[in-house]
C-alpha cells in the first residue's frame, strides 16, 4: 500500500491550480477596437455633397485586417466615388465598391507588417450626394477588425453611425462639360473618345478623334505619323470635324490638325496616341514558403508596360498585386490546408493580360487575413513588460503563438516532476517494507527458536506454569503475526 503525506496532497491541489489558471490565462480573449464615421457636414441641401470617412481606434491592439458593410438610405442620397487616400489599409481582398441601388459601400484591406496601432486612422473616405429631403442615417454592418495575432481575432467591441440631414432647398446642378469653345481662339482643340487621355496606353489600333476650329474656315488639314514635329499635309474642303484612323501599329502616334481661315494658317496642335496589343510575356509565379510557414509567390513577367499582377484563389475574387507588392513574395491569403487552384493574370498598362494556373498545396491553415510577405509581428495580450516577440536572425516569433506552447511546457514539467516525487515516494516505501520484512523474518527467528528451547525443556522436565504460558501465547502470536504475513502479500 502506498501512503501521500499531507505535504503531497498540497502539492497535488497546488498543481491543478496552477495548470487551471494557465489554462484560463492563455485563452483569454480580447475585445478592444472600435470603429466610427464622420461626416464632414451635419446637414447639406439638395444636390449638396458631402463627404463621410470611416474610422478606427485600435484601442492600443495591433490589427492587420479590417471588412465591413456601410449602408446608407439610397432615397436620400447616393454614392458618387470612394476614395482609399490617406487609409491606413493597403493591401486589399476586396476593394472599396459600392451599389446606390443597394444602398451599400463595402470593402476590405489588410496591413503589412507590424499591422496598425492607434486611433483616427481613416479606413475609407466616401463622397456622397443629396437626392432628396429628409435624416440620412449611415451606419456599418457585418464588421470585423481583426488582430495581428496570426489567428485572425475579431477585436470589433464597438461601431458608430453618421447622421446627414438634406434640406429641400435644392443647388443648381453644374453643367456637363463640353467640347471646349475656340471662336475666339488660334489654336484648334482635338479630342478622341477612343483614346480620351494621351498619357494612356490603349490596346485599339482603331479609332476616330474630333477637332473644333472657329467657323468661317475654309480648309482644315490633317497626318497622323510617328514623328511629333509634322506639319498636316492632307486637306479637305469643305472642312471636316472628325476623322477615323485605322491600322496604328504599337507604339507612340502623333495626329496632327491645322486650319484656313481668311486665307491664313493656324497653329498646328497635335495630340497624342499610345497604341501597346502585345500582351505580357513570359509569366512565372514561383511557390515560395516564408519563414512563418505562409504559402507566397514570386511573381514576374516581361512586358515595358507591365501595370499590375492578379491572383485568383479557387475562383474567388481577384487579389490586386502592385509591381511595388511583387518585388517581394507575395503570399495567398486566407489558405486552408490541401489543393488550391490559383489563377495568376499579368496586366500591362493597355489592358493586355496574360494569365496561367497552377496548383497550390498548403500545409496548414495560416491566418485568415492578409499579410504581407513577411509574417506579422504581434502586440502581446499580456503584461506590457513582455517585448512584442522573440527574435532570431531572419525570424520574428510572435508572442502569442510562444505563449501557449510555454503553456504547455510547463503543464508536462510539473506532470514529470509530479511523478518523480512519486517514484521517489515508492522507493522509500519499498525500501522501508524490505527493511521491515527483514526485520520480521529475524523476529520470527528468534521467536522459532525460543519456542524450539522451551519444547525441548518441555521433554527433559515438566515446565513451570509461567513457562507452559509463555510458550502457549508465544505460539498464538506467531501463528496471528503469519496469519497477517499471508494476506498482506
């Protein structure tokens, strides 16, 4: 049989208590950011613009994604643009959009290592317009800011609205722009719905441009060619307002315009056409594993014009990829374990594309926000004094995925320590029954042979009364002391 002190059993309680409060103190979960809305006028009339910026207070938590709805009465007023200027996010999932015939903005971006901490950050800025009288309310639904802890906690305790009231009285609507007037002017003025800003890249070899020239003109002139200096040479009289251009090859055009009036030339204006229809070449999107574990590609691509890259993930919506993002890794987000499908598309700036797939194995789940390529540094949920992560050269381990495993550490220490101070109980007892067992055996000894010396003198001379008891008690203890020998073993 074996016996705990008193001294053990505390220690038993004192262990359990330990292992509990460890228990309850890794898993402890936090609940801090908040998130509001500002309108940039309590009230505006009719036709009126305002604008409403979405805000966040990490409440001194460190947070690297942010996704939500914000809705907004489409009677009253609607969308006119949303703008990312100034956010603190930068890598999107999901890009600032909205549908006033829903009544709703939605987005929702990412921060790159070491995530974002602090208050009055903008998210988003929306630009509205009134439609009509009355308290337009404007509130967030289906929120989520999450921490950079790499398991994606919703840290949301809180979320504000707006309120815009519209008054009835209306403002004039601005006019639609128009074709700049040139009665007075030298110069002529072209344009082109084809190719409508001359610092852009379009893939169309045709198209058409328009001119405005003062009335009273005679003869207009015109020559597209690659040579930014020439003088039109082609005439047409009666004078014409637009002309259709075909069959550009790649590269930068030049079309030319003059006219004639009162037998006078005017200045010659020229704009610019840039025609690209060759798409990006040679696409390759290296898997890579990062130092976290998290699934990443290399992404590149041979093209003058190269814009941007795009990557779909088992057909969801696109991830936007910057070429200042592709310079380094870019890892997948929102990873399960297994096979994934990942469709890569390069884009130059004309809007030629090339895409490939490939197949993508994850190991494990990583955080299901996005990150950046290099894994997220964290702000631990713990006693200030402990530093954000343990560092290595070339690795960043944050805090909380250390702590648990610590938690664990300790958890099979004291279950190791436990049973050594058990097994070094058992010895003890074991040693102390040996040395009582022998201790028995040279008892029952003696007492065998005294009990031999009183029989013998039992049979050379009758034994005296205290003598024949002696030897009868003797025998009963013997035979009770074996007795009890056999059922303890």
């Amino acid at each position: 049989m074996v016996f705990f002190s008193r001294k053990t059993i505390h220690l038993k309680y004192f262990l359990t208590a330990l292992v509990f409060l460890a228990g309850i103190f890794f898993v402890l979960p936090v609940d801090a950011a908040t998130i509001s809305l500002r309108a940039s006028a309590g009230s505006v009339n009719v036709g009126g613009t305002f604008t409403v910026k979405a805000l966040i207070n990490t409440q001194s938590e460190s947070i690297n994604n942010v996704e939500s709805a914000i809705n907004f009465p489409n009677d009253l007023v609607e969308v006119t643009s949303v703008s990312t200027q100034g956010s603190i996010l930068s890598l999107w999932v999901e890009q600032p959009s909205f549908l006033n015939s829903s009544g709703v903005v939605s987005f929702n971006g990412g921060v790159p290592n070491p995530g974002y901490n602090g208050s009055g950050g903008t998210i988003v800025t929306i630009n509205f317009k009134a439609k009509s009288p009355g308290s337009a309310t404007i509130y967030f639904s289906g929120a989520a800011v999450r921490a950079n802890d790499g398991l994606g906690t919703d840290l949301l305790s809180g979320q504000g609205s707006a309120s815009v009231t519209v008054n009835g009285t209306a403002v004039a609507e601005p006019k639609p722009p128009t074709a700049p007037e040139v009665e007075k002017m030298t110069n002529p003025v072209i344009y082109s719905s084809t190719y409508p800003d001359q610092n852009s890249w379009y893939s169309a070899k045709s198209g058409s441009v328009s001119f405005k020239y003062p009335a009273g003109a005679s003869t207009v002139q015109t020559l597209i060619g690659n040579n930014p200096s020439n003088t039109p040479n082609v005439s047409y009289t009666p004078p014409i307002t637009s002309k259709t251009i075909g069959n550009l090859t790649d590269g930068v055009w030049y079309f030319s315009f003059r006219y004639k009036l009162d037998g006078q030339w005017s200045n010659v204006t020229r704009y610019k056409i840039q025609i690209d229809t060759v798409v990006p070449k040679n696409l390759s999107a290296e898997t890579v594993t990062t130092t976290a574990g998290l699934v990443a590609l290399n992404l590149k691509a041979d093209d003058s014009h190269l814009d941007h890259f795009e990557i779909n993930i088992d057909g969801n919506p696109g991830l936007i990829v910057s070429l200042e993002q592709a310079s380094q890794p870019v890892v997948l987000p929102n990873l399960t374990g297994g096979t994934h499908q990942v469709k890569i598309g390069a884009y130059d700036k004309a809007g030629n594309k090339v895409e490939i797939t490939k197949e993508v194995m994850a190991e494990f789940a990583p955080s299901p926000v996005v990150v950046a390529p290099v894994v997220a540094t964290l702000t631990p949920v713990v006693a200030p004094i402990i530093p954000a992560s343990i560092a290595w050269p070339n690795i960043s381990i944050p805090w909380q995925n250390v702590l648990p495993v610590i938690g664990w550490l300790l958890l099979i220490f004291f279950l190791l320590y436990g049973w050594y101070k058990f097994l070094i109980a058992r010895r003890k007892l074991l040693v102390a029954k040996k040395r009582a067992d022998q201790a028995y055996m040279m008892l029952l000894d003696q007492a065998d042979g005294q009990i031999e010396i009183l029989g013998k003198s039992s049979q050379k001379r009758r034994l005296v009364k205290s003598e024949a008891v002696a030897l009868s008690d003797l025998k009963q203890i013997i035979k009770k002391i074996r007795e009890l020998k056999e059922n303890e073993d």
